[in-house]
C-alpha cells in the first residue's frame, strides 16, 4: 500500500503530537529542563489541536483501513489535545518540587495522548489494541511517577501495580472476545454482527457473538471502570500523582467510550438482548454503586473516583438507548456528555491539583473548609465544577443531563430514567457536601497556603475550563448544532 | 425586552453586590434595594399598558436550543404581573429585614438573595418548558447558600433536605416535561417546548396521567402539601429571616403558579380525574398541618406548618378549576405572601433580640413591645381570615369554587378556618399575654420595633387591608388570564365532569 501525501494530511494531529514526543526525547537527551520540556509539550498539543480543528470541516477519509478520520473523531481529537495541553499546564506547578527527574513524566503524557488520539479514530480492533496500549503502558508510568521521591505521601507503586494487572487482564478479556468475534465475521474491521455477509469463515451460532461481545464489552467495563469491573478506580485514584489520575479520569475515560460507542453502533451489538440486558444492569450498578460508595468517601479523589463510576453509568444509558430511536440524539447524547464530562472532571481535578503538590497533596474534603473565604475564586471554580457534576443549571452539567434524559425518554427506558433521577439525587449529597464543607468558617491555621505565583498557568486553565462550563451551560447551541454535525458520522 | 430587564437587573445587581462588598460591607444591601426597587417600578409599568395578544401583557420570544426546538420565550400576564410585584414587593421587604441582622459576609448574602429572586421571576414568566425548568432549578442553589451560610442551629441539615426534596421531584418534572415534548415530536414531527404547542399534544388517558403527576409531584413539593411537606418546617426555622421571607412569600408561590399554569392546562383531563384526590390531600394538609401548628414550641416551625394548611387552600382552589376558585387561590397565594412574610419576620426579629424561638419560655411581651404586639396580633388575625383582609377574600372565594365542584371536600376544608383561630389566637395568648419572666432569656436587647421595622410591616399592613377591603382591582388584573386558562379546557373538563 503506498501512502501519498493525500493520506497523511488527516493524520496531521497525529503526526504532530508523535513528533513532539520525539522532539520531547530529543531535547532530555540534550539538556534537561523542566520548563523547555513543558513548553515544547504545551506547543505541540496547542499545534494538534489546532490542526484537528483545522482539518475537521474539510476531511472524511479512511486512513489505511486501521484508522478513520471524520469529523467524530476529529472532534474527540480536539477535545483529548486540548485536555491533555491543559493537564500539562496543571502538571507543572505539582511537579516542580519533586525531587527526581521531571521530564519523562511529559514524555509519558504525550506518548499516552498518541494512543487517545489513536483510539478516537479507531474502527478496527488492531488500531483500538494499539492506541489502548500505547494509552496506558504512558498511564502505567504516570500513575508510578513519583515512585523514587522521598517525601511522596501516596502510594504510586501499589497504584500501578493494581492498575498494570487488572488493566492486563482487561485486556486479554477483550482480545478473546475480538477473537471470537473475528471468527464470527472474519474480518477485524468493526462491522455489522447481523447481516453477515459472505466473507464470514464459517457461519457458527449467535452464542458465538454474543460471547465475543461480552467478553469484550466487559474488559472496556474494566478501563470505564463500570461496576462491577469498578474495584480498581478509587484505589488507583488515590495513589497516583494528581495530574495522572486526572489524565486517567478524563482522556483515558472518553478515549475508550468512543471507541465502545463506534463498537456497539458499527456491530449492532445491542441487536442482541442478552447484551441490551448486561449493558442494563452494568448501568444501574454503575450508578447505584458509584453514587452509594461516593457517600462514605472522606477523601476528594475517591468520591471523585465513585462518581466517575456513576457518570459512566449515565453514559451507558444513552448508548443503551441508541439502539431504540432513529434519531442521532442519543449519540449526541453520549458526545456531549462526554464533552461536559471532560470539562467538569478535569476542573475538579485541577482545583485539588492546584493546591497541591507531589510532596503533599490536600485531599481531605476537610483541607478546603473555608476555601470560599480564603480564595474565593478557586471557590467559586469548585462550585462550579461540583454543581455541574450534579445536573445543576446553569452549568454545562445540566445541558449534558438533559441530553441524556432525553435520549433516555425517546427509547421509553422509564427504568433505566427512575435510576438516573435516583442516582442524581443521591449524587447531589456528596456533591454539596463539598461545598458546604467550603462555606463554613475558615478554621486556624488554615490547612494550606495560599496559592503562589507559579500557579497562574493553572489559574488559567482554571478559569477557562470554568468559563466553557458556564459557556455552555447557558449558550450551548453553537457546539450542539456541531455536534449534531460531527454525530452523523458515527 | 422589559421582562429580560426585570431579570437581568437583578442577576447583574446580584453580581454587583457580590463585588462591592470589597468597597465597603455596607454598600451590598443598597444596591440589593436598588434594583429591586428598579424592578419594581419597571413592573408597574407594566400595569397601564394594552395587552396585545390575547390576555398577554407582553412577550418575547427568540431562539435558544434549536436543536430541541427551544426558545428563550418569555411573557407575561395579569397572573404572572401580580405575582411578578408579589417577588418585587417581597424582596424589598427581604432586603429589609435583613438590613441590620445580615453582618456577616453580606456581600454573598445580596448575590444570593436576588439571584433566588432572579431565578423566580423567571419561572413566573417563562412560557418554555425547557426555559421555566431551567428557572426552577436555577433559584434553588442561591436559596441553599442562604440557608446553610446565615441559617441557624441546624442549618447543613435543613438547606440539605429542602435542596433534595425540591431538585429530586424537580428531576421528575424534567422526564415529564420530556415526554411530553417527545410525543410532541411523534405527533407533530418537530422538537418544540414552547407551551403553546404542547397545550396542542394529546396522548392516551393513562400516559398523560404519568406525566401530570411529575409535573403534581415537583408543584406540590414546593408548595407544599402532605405528604411532600416535611422540608419546610425545617427550612423555615433554620433560615434567616430574610430567607424565610422569600422561601415562604416568593418561593412557595412558584408551585402554585406551576400548578395553574401549567399541571392543569396542560393535561386537563388527567387533572380533572385526578381532582378528587388532589383536593382530598389539599384538605388532609389543611387540617393535619393547622394540628401540627398547634403542637409547635418553636415559633418559627409553627408558622411553617400554619403556611403548609394555608396553602392547602390554595390546592383546593386550583382543582375546582373554575373562575372563583382560581381567583380565590390566585388571591390567597398573594395575601398569604405577604402574612407569612409579616409573620415570619416578627419571629425573626424576636429571635435576632432574645436569641431562642422556644414560646414556652416566652409570655407577656405586651407590656415589654407593644408595638410589636399590635403588629403582630394584626398579622396573626389576617392569618386567620378575618373578614376585612386579604386572607378572608382568598380563602373564602376559593371554598366558594370548591364548593361548587366538589361539595363533602369544601365542607371539611372550611374547618381550617376554625384552626386557624385556634392556633393564631393560641400563639398570641401565648407570647404576649400572660406573666412575664426573663429567667430564660437575656431581655437586654428586647426593645420594640423600630422606624424601620415599622415602615416594612406598615407597608405590608397597607397591602393587606387594600386587598381586604378591594380585592376587585387584583381580581381584575387575574381575571383575563384565568379566563383564558379556563376557556382553553373547558371543553376537555366538561366531557370529564359529565362522565
């Protein structure tokens, strides 16, 4: 196959991003520095970003048949670039005091936004294996970043071993099942599991897809860390670095959903009422656990991590409810709620990431009491973030639920809808728990210092990810006339 | 354009305040009285002018959400104008009331207050159903701040309860509100939420009774009625005045206004089958809530449980659907938000000068505060229903509404009048009459109601008796838009009535 230039403009972004991690390794090789490596970081995840947005009007192109480029996933590429240049904005105030080599850890962030970006314009099982991969063998070194630091107070090491085994043995569960499924259509393109065509090997019995498909849907349940495959996140979490759990949390999270929302649309997996079913009660338990264990959580990254769960579950219903309705409503569902969800998470994240740092993070809901009266615009981006994760007006959060009620009421999933309002509302306690914690009277000495001038990056990134939340909680018809767009291609 | 500014005014004022609050912590509460008295004076422009359309005093509508064929659509009529001044008039008393006892960070406090008005004004206008949700939700946050910042002893528990009683029925109001715009979308083959169009969508009898109860439920949630109330008695008694005056004046309102404008005309039949038991919560709140009165020590959960039986009038009204009864309720919603709001700041300015709300150890005031015992005997025999104010026109038209359409319900309700006595006077022999003793209160700062304190209630008394004494020009302003809610399921309501 011979590749023109033709075929490699739609990988712009792509090639873009893998140049900088080259450029990355170069320039440690040559001089090490934290600000270069950060800066030269910064740039080529500006210049992918950049370039996603450029090409996304123009280019519709299947790319070697490993990878497609429309303008879905151009739009996922866009959204992970520019998450994972703000996650290295947030990164280095938390990195700067550690005392060990700083800039691998880069490296590893932009190795890791190489598979997302992989993932997100996959529709073939090998590229979805590679960009995972590549995804998360970066994520296994982030999560164990700060392992040779003295003063670290986490546990990275016990962290990533967790994540390494469980996230292997995910893995294996999804190549058995892309196995079985292979032997099924006989091709590793995602293509339809109902109208097999003649190029099918053999024609063996449904329980072979249906097989296939389980196994594979619950190693991705594994990596979304939707219950019952949940029992790695709150651990995880909490013994990574904060920038990597909030890589983990974000990118990580939306790369694999797209590649599961193509899987499921392109399979016509839900055909099946054995996988509607699964995919039914991973929802409801993803949701009931998330918001339940949530409660008793004392420690912001895991009550971040249980509502992460939670969130996940929301999602499912949308995807539940694409197989019911001929409308792409239920797909923009899941784009946008994706996109509010990247948005509200990495807020959350980035206000804990922005007070600490990796020789001491402030954890404890009770390390922000007071915060409205001491920094109260960091206050007031938390509110922000936390309301939005509970559906409040206003907030992109409550744009992305409506969404999903309404795909959820078009496909008449009453069930599955009760759940959601359930969920909500016992997600709305420990959200506003939070913030109540944050409204009391500051408590002497107060748990950490005010922020320094080093942080004004964050504090950027900060307040623009709180203007797009308010941006698109209010006036959000110009990004859904675009994701109504970019959700035809799916 | 004007009811954009009614709005705007008072989120810009809220942000304002927030920020002056650096300048000076004085300078918050006048720009808080600033714009509500803009607002206010906007409103009775809107008083003169000639409605348009129909019973429509004034309308905007443009484009929002496109894609779910949602509009920024607002307008108002002679229901919406009266209760619109009811926000306006209410909050300028709020601000009052808080004048002097909110010292403490006022600057949030007036960001919030008049973002909680903010958020209501536009449920009484928003003719969207995406819209008018959007509003609901919206006013629920600021409120939650008031209380659990300024409220009292228990205030986490109580802002937490009302937070998740209101946003979880709220939530059920928002599967309603899209099933209804989906089988809009069925029939009609576009997304609309506009309110117009959806008076257009009919479904079968069962599915449009579910949907009318999401909207029953979330109304009387916030309205509240038995046995969705249990949030208000504790909100009530944990807030600060000023929050009270809002929660029981402004905020309970809006379910009641959801009720009219929306619960019944949108699904008439299933309202009018549902009546029956609608009316029968509405008299089991009346009288089990007027019992629950009765049984209070603490004066503040009294008066919350006394609104809880007051609205059950309202309720009543609003299912008899007919002119009086609407009247009757329209009118009480009204009377009512100024007596709550009155009573709810005498016991607020009791507690913020004797620190406790407990009446057991509270008795012969008379002697200590007349004046305040004057006002208060005033507020609590308009309470009451005394005949000669506002609260008797209410209650009376909407028993004589009732009446008509549901006779054993109306004979029972009208019992809450004879509790009511009971309790009002209860309270007052209770608090003022008797033996005074200080030995469980430092009486230092029990001093009578001063200048201020008199204009707001005096205000307030003024309002009362002008309704009591000529209710027709409230009536008159109502009257055409109830007469179009009316006229528009008449002839569904008629068939249900007949069967």
């Amino acid at each position: 196959m011979i590749m023109t230039l033709a075929d490699l403009l739609p990988l712009l972004p792509l090639l873009i991003v893998s140049a900088t991690a080259v450029l990355v390794m170069l320039q440690i090789g040559i001089r090490r520095s934290h600000t270069v490596t950060a800066a030269i970081a910064v740039t080529g995840l500006l210049l992918a970003t950049l370039a996603a947005a450029l090409l996304m009007s123009v280019t519709n192109a299947q790319v070697t048949p490993l990878l497609i480029i429309d303008q879905y996933s151009l739009f996922f590429t866009v959204v992970c670039c520019a998450a994972a240049m703000f996650i290295v904005i947030l990164s280095y105030p938390y990195l700067a005091r550690l005392d060990d080599d700083k800039d691998e850890y880069y490296l590893l962030l932009v190795i890791a936004t190489v598979g997302a970006i992989v993932m997100v314009s996959s529709n073939h099982f090998v590229s979805t294996i590679l960009g995972l991969e590549t995804l998360s063998m970066s994520l296994y070194g982030m999560v164990a970043y700060p392992l040779h630091s003295r003063h670290s107070a986490l546990y990275p090491l016990e962290a990533a071993v967790k994540y390494l085994v469980l996230s292997a043995v995910s893995s294996s569960f999804m190549l058995f099942g892309m196995a079985l499924i292979y032997a099924q259509t006989g091709t590793l393109a995602f293509s339809s599991l109902i109208d097999l065509s003649s190029n099918a090997a053999v024609s063996l019995s449904d329980s072979y897809s249906i097989v296939g498909l389980l196994l594979l849907i619950s190693g991705m349940a594994f990596k979304l860390s939707l219950a019952p495959f949940h029992m790695w996140t709150p651990d995880v979490y909490e013994g990574s670095p904060l920038p990597a759990t909030a890589y983990l949390a974000t990118i990580g999270k939306t790369a694999m959903f797209v590649v599961l929302l193509r899987f499921v649309v392109m399979t016509d997996a839900l055909s099946y009422d054995a996988v509607v079913i699964v995919f039914s009660l991973i929802a409801v338990l993803s949701i009931l656990v998330g918001n339940v264990l949530a409660l008793l959580q004392i420690e912001l990254k895991r009550i971040l991590a249980y509502s992460s769960i939670a969130h996940m579950g929301y999602l499912i219903i949308a995807l539940i409810a694409s197989n019911f309705a001929a409308s792409t409503i239920s797909i923009e569902a899941v784009t946008f709620y994706l996109l509010a969800y990247m948005i509200m998470s990495l807020g959350a994240f980035g206000v804990v990431s922005v007070v600490s740092s990796s020789e001491k993070e402030f954890d404890l809901v009770s390390d922000y009491q007071g915060l409205f009266w001491r920094d109260p615009w960091l206050a007031l981006i938390f509110t922000g973030m936390l309301l939005s994760l509970a559906g409040i007006p206003l907030t992109v959060g409550f744009i992305g639920k409506f969404y999903l009620f309404f795909a959820g009421v078009e496909s008449s999933l009453w069930l599955l809808l009760l759940v959601l309002v359930v969920g909500s509302g016992i997600g709305l306690f420990y959200y506003l728990r939070i913030v109540y914690r944050m409204l009391l009277p500051v408590p002497t000495p107060p748990q950490f210092p005010s922020a320094a001038g080093d942080r004004l990056g964050s504090y950027g990134v900060l307040t623009i990810l709180f203007l797009l939340l308010l941006l698109l909680g209010v006036y959000p018809a110009p990004v859904m006339t675009l994701i109504e767009t970019v959700s035809a291609f799916i | 354009m004007i009811l954009v500014a009614l709005i705007a005014i008072l989120f810009l004022g809220g942000v304002l305040a927030w920020l002056s609050e650096r300048l000076d912590s004085k300078l918050p509460r006048v720009i808080a009285l600033a714009a509500l008295v803009l607002d206010l004076v906007l409103m009775l422009t809107l008083l003169g002018g000639d409605s348009a359309d129909g019973s429509w005093i004034v309308a905007l509508n443009v484009q929002w959400l496109p894609r779910f064929g949602i509009s920024f659509h607002l307008a108002a009529d002679g229901l919406s104008v009266l209760l619109l001044l009811l926000t306006a008039f209410l909050g300028v008393i709020a601000v009052g009331s808080a004048w002097s006892e909110i010292t403490e960070r006022p600057g949030f406090f007036y960001f919030n207050l008049l973002w909680t008005l903010a958020g209501v004004l536009g449920v009484f206008t928003a003719l969207d159903l995406f819209l008018f949700f959007f509003f609901w939700e919206v006013m629920l946050i600021p409120m939650y701040f008031i209380i659990a910042i300024w409220g009292h002893e228990n205030k986490n528990y109580a802002a937490m309860k009302f937070f998740l009683f209101t946003q979880v029925t709220g939530m059920l109001m928002l599967v309603s509100i899209l099933t209804l715009a989906y089988f809009h979308y069925v029939q009609f083959g576009f997304f609309s939420f506009d309110y117009f169009d959806l008076l257009n969508v009919s479904t079968s009898s069962t599915i449009e009774m579910w949907i009318m109860l999401g909207f029953f439920v979330a109304f009387t949630t916030k309205l509240p009625i038995v046995p969705f109330h249990s949030w208000l008695p504790d909100a009530h008694s944990q807030a600060p005045t000023a929050g009270s005056v809002i929660l029981a004046g402004v905020l309970l309102k809006t379910g009641a206004y959801g009720l009219i404008r929306f619960a019944v005309p949108l699904f008439p039949e299933a309202s009018m089958n549902f009546a029956p038991i609608a009316m029968a919560l509405a008299v089991l709140s009346i009288l089990y809530c007027a019992k629950l009165a009765f049984a209070q020590t603490d004066l503040k959960r009294l008066i919350a449980y006394t609104s809880v039986s007051h609205m059950g009038f309202v309720l009543l009204g609003v299912y008899a659907w007919n002119e009086i009864a609407l009247q009757g309720a329209v009118m009480t919603m009204l009377a009512h938000g100024l007596s709550a709001a009155a009573l709810f700041m005498l016991a607020g300015s009791l507690q913020h000068r004797i620190h406790t709300r407990d009446m057991r150890d509270m008795g012969g005031f008379w002697a200590k505060v007349p004046r305040m015992s004057a006002v208060a005997l005033f507020f609590s025999i308009a309470a009451l229903g005394m005949p000669g104010l506002g609260n008797f026109i209410g209650e009376f038209l909407a028993l004589l509404g009732a009446f008509s359409s549901n006779l054993p319900m109306t004979v029972i309700a009208t019992f809450g009048l004879i509790f009511a006595s009971v309790y009002s006077l209860w309270v007052i022999q209770k608090i003022f009459h008797g033996e005074y003793s200080n030995s469980k209160f430092d009486d230092s700062h029990l001093i009578d109601l001063n200048r201020r304190e008199l204009a707001y209630f005096g205000a307030m008394i003024l309002g009362l008796v002008w309704m009591g004494m000529y209710p027709q020009s409230f009536l008159d302003l109502s009257a055409a838009a109830l007469q179009e809610l009316l006229a528009g399921t008449q002839e569904l309501v008629s068939t249900v009535v007949q069967n």
